[in-house]
C-alpha cells in the first residue's frame, strides 16, 4: 500500500477524520507521521479537545499497522486504549510513530500462528515545539481482513 492509497483508506473512510484535517505526511513500512491542524479542534478553555489526541493517536497507530503489513491479510481495531495528558496543547498536533522491521515480524508472529489478535503501541503526540503534549498505549485487535 502506497502513501496515497493508505491515505484515501485511512481518511476518506472515517468522515469525521477527514473533516478533522488530519494529513498524512509519511507512511512507508515501519514509519508514519501523521498531523492535525490546530484550527476547528479548540475546545471550550481554547486548548486542543482531548478527542482530538485520541483521534491522531489511534489513526497513526492504525496506519502504522497498515504501512508496515498491508491490509491484505489483518486489518486492526481498537480494542483498549489509554491516554495521558501532560500539558496542554495550543498548537498542530503531531504523531510518528517507528517500527524495525525485526520487531513487526515479533509482533505478527503469535497474530498468525492465531489467525488473530492483540497488538500493542506505546504512542506520543508532539505540539508544534516537540513537546509531547499526550502519550498512549493503544491495543488494536488484528482480525483478519473481511472480504
């Protein structure tokens, strides 16, 4: 999957994502970087809306499962997350996230030898000053890919 197909499917599936303005600006195998526009995520105290974090956190972890395997074979739900805040964010968001390919075939392994099952990233949002701003883990559910 290219940038521009991972790009349609993770943006233009979800309308609330794609009103969000979330753009992808990476995703190759191991490696996405997804950002968020600050404008339309103010909340009532003009702080970004915490929806906001889990939004660009559990889409950037989604796309990373999807740059580094394809769709082919699993696609990935969200089964549990757990966000932190640590300080407030006024600006962009940011989310990278990296994966070695050594550590994608560890984490697929007991996926396939399953037909399904839990997979776990340790995540960040930086703002505009690389701060980070929110960190999760999120457990996305790998099913296999209905046809």
């Amino acid at each position: 999957m290219d940038k521009d197909e991972g790009t349609r499917y993770i943006v233009d599936t979800i309308p609330w994502v794609k009103q969000s303005g979330l753009c992808v600006e990476v995703f190759v195998p191991g490696h996405v970087k997804l950002t968020v526009p600050v404008a339309n995520h103010l909340n009532h105290v003009h702080i970004v809306y915490a929806g906001t974090h889990f939004m660009l956190m559990e889409v950037a972890g989604a796309a990373l499962c999807m740059a580094t395997y394809g769709i082919e074979e699993f696609v990935p739900l969200n089964k549990q997350m757990t966000i932190r805040y640590h300080k407030p964010a006024l600006t962009d968001l940011t989310c990278e996230l990296h994966l070695s390919a050594d550590k994608a075939r560890e984490m697929l392994q007991p996926i396939r030898a399953r037909g399904k099952g839990d997979w776990i990233l340790d995540m960040s949002v930086t703002d505009a000053s690389g701060s980070v701003v929110s960190s999760a883990t999120c457990n996305y559910y790998l099913i296999p890919t209905p046809h």
